[in-house]
C-alpha cells in the first residue's frame, strides 16, 4: 500500500546545484475531472534568443527572470523569448486538457474524470529542440487522485489530497506524467522500488506482475548490465494502450489482465529500460531498439518455452515479411517507429531476424560479450547502428561491415533455390541457387539418415555454391534451413495465406456484403482492417487478378462466395457470433472473408480482429476469441527426400 516517505519540503531544500543544460524544476496542479493544469516551471536555459515548444492550448500568463518580467512572442506552438545570462527563466502556463478519449490512443495530453495522460515533450512541457533535460516534478492532485511520474520518487504525502515530488538527474528524456483512482502497492528489491498503480479491482494481479517485474530485472541485469532507474512501475490506463517510459509502462485496464502481458508484454516493456531508455536512440541512423528489444525480451520468452516455440517465432516473423507487398518495402535505416503494420515487419521482425543471424555468426559467447559492451559504451547516450557494429566487431575481432550493409542499409530479403541434391557414394552433392541481388549468407541444411540427422552450414556468398556433404548410413532427406534461422523470402509451400496477405496490400478489393446500417459497420471494420486506403468495389466489379477482402453478414456473404467460386473452410461454417478466415481465389489469389451473424456481432470484431494479421482464421463470440489457427503449410521445395 501506499508508504509515507520523508518530507517533500526537506528534498526541496536538499536539491543539488545541476550541471549546465536544460533542467526543468517544475509545481503541476493537476484537476483530472476538471481538466485543469496549472504549471511554474524554473527553466534553466542556454543564454541567448530560444525557441520553445508548447501546446497552443496552454496559455503562458508569465514570464520573469530575476524577479522582472521578460518579453515573450507566442506563435501557435512556439514561444519565443531572450534568455538572460545565467540561464534562468520562470514560467507560468495553464489551461483546459483535451478529453480524455476511452477510445483514443494517447497521442497527446488528456485529462476527464478517469484520470490524466501528460506524455513527456511539448503536449504538456515546454520544450527546446530534441534535447534531453534533466529535472524535478512536484505534483499536486486532489483526493481521490494519485499521481505518478517518470523518474526517482522523492517523496509523497496525503496532506490535503495527494502530493508527489519526482526527480532525474540524468538526461534520459522529458517527464511523463499520469493521475488515476488508483492503489498503490509497493515491493522493494533491493533499492529498487517496484510498485503497482491500479484501480481496486485489479489489485489481484499486483503480486503475479511485481513478480514477473522482479525476474525479468534480475535475468536483464544479467544478460546486459545493472538496471539503470530507481524503480518500475505498472501503471492501469483508462486508454486501450502499452506504452513504456523510463521506469514505468501504462497498459490499459482492460489489457492488464490478459495473459498475453504476463507472456510478452510486460517484460517488453521492462527491457525498453536498457534499450531506447537506458541506451537511447540516434534515429538518423534508423531504430534499432525495437528490434534487439524484440529478439533479447519476446523471442527469448520463446525460447525459454522449448525450440518448437523458437521456431515458431521466425516463421511468423518471415510470414509476415511474406504478406509484405514490395512496395511497402524498406531498408531497416529507414525504419524510426511503428505507425503501420509495414513498418513493424521491417523494424521488429526484420531487425529480431537481424539479431539471430548475428548471433549464430559470432556464436553465443560473443555476441553475449557484445550486448554487454554496448551496453556498457553508450548507457544514457544515443546510439546507432554503427555503434551496435562496433561492439560486435570490437568483441568478436571481426570485419562486420558487409553483415551489417547487407542487412541495414539494403531493401528485401534473399531467396534460396534447392537446384540440386544427388547422392554420391557416401555423400551428397547439394547445389544452392539465389536470386538476384545476390546476399552473402551462411546457409543452415540438415541432412537426415538411416544413422540420425546432421547440421550443416554452407557458405553461400554469390549466385550458386555446390557443397558435398557426408552421408553416414542411408539418406533420408535434405532440408534447407527448415528451422527458418535466416531471414528469406519463403519459399512456395512455406507460406499459407494470413490476414496480412489481404490487409497490407493496397491494391485489394474490398467488397461490403450487409444492409442496411450493417454496412456502415461493414465499413468502419474494414477501414480498422485495412493498412492502407480501401478500395471499396460493387460485388460485380472485383478484378480476379488482385487479392479480395470480402466484410458482411453471413447470409449476404454466402451468395457471394459461390459467385466467386471460393470454398468456405470445412469446419468453420456458423461457429461462434463471427469468423474471419483466409483462402485463395481460382487465380491463386489472397481472400479474406469476415463474416458476422448480425452488424452487432460484426462491430464486436472491430476492436481485436486487426491485431490478428498473422492468422488463417478466427472463430469469435462477440469480442473475444474463441479459437483461431493458422493453415498448415504445404510441400517445401525447400526440401528433397529420396526413397
């Protein structure tokens, strides 16, 4: 529960002189229900004309230096003034927030009765250029409010509502700050303050998530090096969201409970503390973090699961790359942040991919050595992938500079041919082919007998290699990377259609199958759907020769099937409220059918179907999935079996 810490006013009296650079020392009044913000913030600033950053719905009622007024012009979002020597300037702002918006997704300051979202930067702060500050907070909100922000908690009381003074010394990045109707409980590890903020209801899940908070901080520090905040907390949202910041994540109430935050999420979010808060990011060389953040959090929970698991992992990520159309395409440099399902494949699955080939180059001990000394190189600093190449190359004494051209800075993905695979005695003589643009690859073939199954490595660095590989026993098979270790465009058979085949390409037909305000529904699903703009066409219009996404009521979408001559899944047919599900057209073509028994139940869709691009099919009682799957795959031409 809630603990008393020593007086806010005895810190205040304690804080230490700082070092030149921009540093906030900021007194919040927050009023969530009225939406109300009232700030003082002690800029200190370079000296000289600046240009400020804030909100042109916050009004800046003052502005003094020593004592005296200073003139300020205010423009839209800048605020423009001179600063004199010695850097310190005073301001005074406010305003009403925005609403907070159940519905929205967080993309700037709101406030309403359930609370209040102020992310770091100018939504709330005003802000100079890109530079990280350094800064205190003091926070006040009334009862029954609580409010928690970014950085090491210095103090906190329940005088006359609640106050809360915050505080970083380093530059990590702008103050986030939040204010619910929460409980507060609270574990220390060691001298890390671990805490829950969370609404009465979802108290039972503090203990499970503050241990898994305590594990996956122990197995980090480990694998990279100390963890670099005070504390982490786990904040409830009143918005459908997962966000993280340094120290602390905010995942909505409704999220919170799902098993996926306890086997994915929250550990995601914890390791985004080294990578992208601890280490930050130097964008113009690309994001990098999201990617190793991926690989080291998400696919080592894969891996801890068995080697099915991890396999698993690599095929959804060359899946997705699959349903990528070449168009939406791009080099990892180029990727910053996720604002589609494209860029995701690229800066998440690509980048993880990335990752894992490196470390089956360098082999575990190295690249273990050369997180480390990343880590250790750049801890608060920016970082870019020319810095991840060093600390591999300095740790492993190696040349990495065509891995990492190859990998970051070009377009696409190889694709193998098996050209041939003859049995020579005791022996087999295996041919790999690659299309053009050739990659330099390290090929990963199995080869399986009478005497049980070999690995092998083959080195594939222009069009095609001819290998000859032993054959103890009987052969069996051959096999090119069927564990998909490399990043590749998959091969005829490897790649059964998902959602994602539909919804990233922009040249699908969509076709709304429902009446009445069923089809407005129908509508708004398919523009949740889809990844780029719809392509909305009359049911007599679809042109056989690019994918199709078929949306409606059951009733209106079975005639349409027959029209189009694609067979319904055997199996799915009336299950649950509503089904999505994928097939091919008698063209070879991508469909996406999605039907509802009614325009409630196809509403109830909106929410989680578009988070379920790599599936084949989903079954669905009202909003909650019920069953789903992906289809089997086919024949490899991967593979080669001999009698």
């Amino acid at each position: 529960m809630l603990r008393i810490l020593p007086a806010v006013t005895a810190f205040l009296m304690a804080w230490p002189a700082l070092a030149a650079g921009v540093h906030h020392d900021l007194d919040v009044t927050l009023d969530p229900p009225a939406r109300r913000l009232e700030v003082r913030d002690r800029l200190t600033l370079p000296p000289g004309p600046q240009t400020l950053v804030l909100a042109p719905e916050l009004t800046v009622a003052e502005a003094t230096a020593g004592g005296r007024p200073l003139p300020f012009e205010r423009r839209g979002m800048t605020l423009t003034l001179s600063v004199p020597a010695g850097g310190e300037v005073t301001l005074r702002y406010g305003g009403t927030l925005a609403a907070l918006n159940p519905d929205g997704r967080g993309n700037g300051a709101a406030s309403g009765a359930e609370g209040a979202y102020l992310p770091g930067g100018p939504a709330w702060l005003p802000t100079l250029d890109d530079e990280a500050p350094t800064w205190r907070l003091a926070v006040r909100v009334p009862a029954p409010y609580v409010a928690v922000a970014t950085g090491d908690l210095k103090g906190e009381g329940r005088e006359t509502g609640y106050r809360a003074v915050f505080a970083e010394e380093r530059t990590v990045e702008a103050p986030s700050l939040f204010a619910g109707k929460w409980e507060v409980r609270e574990r220390m590890h060691g001298a890390l303050r671990l805490r829950t903020y969370f609404e009465a209801e979802l108290n039972g899940l503090s203990d499970d998530l503050l241990d898994l908070t305590q594990r996956s901080i122990d197995g980090y520090s480990a694998r990279i090096g100390a963890y670099p905040f005070a504390g982490f907390a786990i904040v409830s949202a009143p918005l459908p969201v997962g966000l993280g910041f340094p120290g602390l994540t905010y995942i909505g109430k409704t999220v919170l409970p799902l098993p996926f935050v306890r086997g994915q999420s929250l550990a995601h979010e914890i390791l985004h503390n080294w990578w992208g808060n601890g280490v930050r990011v130097d964008y113009g060389q690309g994001n990098w973090c999201e990617g190793l953040t991926t690989y080291m959090g998400d696919y080592a929970a894969a891996e801890a699961r068995g080697p099915d698991a991890a396999q698993a992992a690599r095929l959804d990520w060359l899946r997705d790359y699959a349903a990528l159309p070449a168009d939406r395409d791009a080099p990892v440099s180029a990727f910053k942040a996720k604002v589609h399902d494209a860029s995701q494949i690229v800066g998440y699955g690509k980048v993880a991919m990335l990752f894992h080939m490196l470390r089956g180059e360098l082999g575990e001990e190295a690249f273990a050595a050369g997180i480390r000394r990343f880590w250790q190189a750049h801890v608060f600093k920016d970082a870019g992938w020319s810095d991840l190449r060093k600390a591999f190359e300095e740790q492993s004494g190696r040349d990495l500079g065509p891995f990492f051209a190859q990998w970051v800075e070009r377009t696409g993905a190889p694709a193998l041919h098996l050209a041939g695979a003859a049995p020579q005695g005791d022996h087999v003589a295996l041919t790999l082919r690659q299309d053009q643009p050739v990659y330099a690859l390290s090929v990963p073939v199995v080869v399986e007998t009478s005497a049980g199954v070999q690995r092998h490595v083959v080195r594939l660095d222009g069009r095609e290699v001819t290998a000859s590989l032993p054959v103890p026993g009987t052969l069996k098979s051959v096999a090119v990377d069927p564990g998909y270790d490399l990043f590749r465009r998959l091969a005829p058979g490897e790649a059964p259609p998902t959602l994602r085949d539909v919804t990233l390409d922009g040249a699908t037909n969509v076709v709304l199958a429902a009446e009445g305000a069923a089809a407005e529904t129908a509508r708004a699903l398919a523009e949740r759907l889809m990844d780029r703009k719809l392509r909305v066409v009359a049911p007599d219009r679809t042109d056989s020769g690019q994918p199709l996404a078929l949306i409606g009521t059951a009733d209106a979408v079975a005639p349409l099937l027959r029209a189009y001559q694609i067979q319904a899944p055997a199996g799915l047919a009336g299950r649950g409220t509503g089904r999505a599900w994928t097939a091919r057209s008698p063209q070879g073509k991508p469909v996406l059918v999605v039907e509802a028994a009614d325009g409630a139940a196809l509403q109830a869709l909106a929410r989680p179907l578009p988070h379920y691009g790599r599936q084949s099919w989903l079954v669905f009682d009202g909003g909650k999935v019920v069953d789903r799957g992906v289809w089997p795959a086919g024949d490899s031409p991967l593979r080669r079996r001999f009698d």
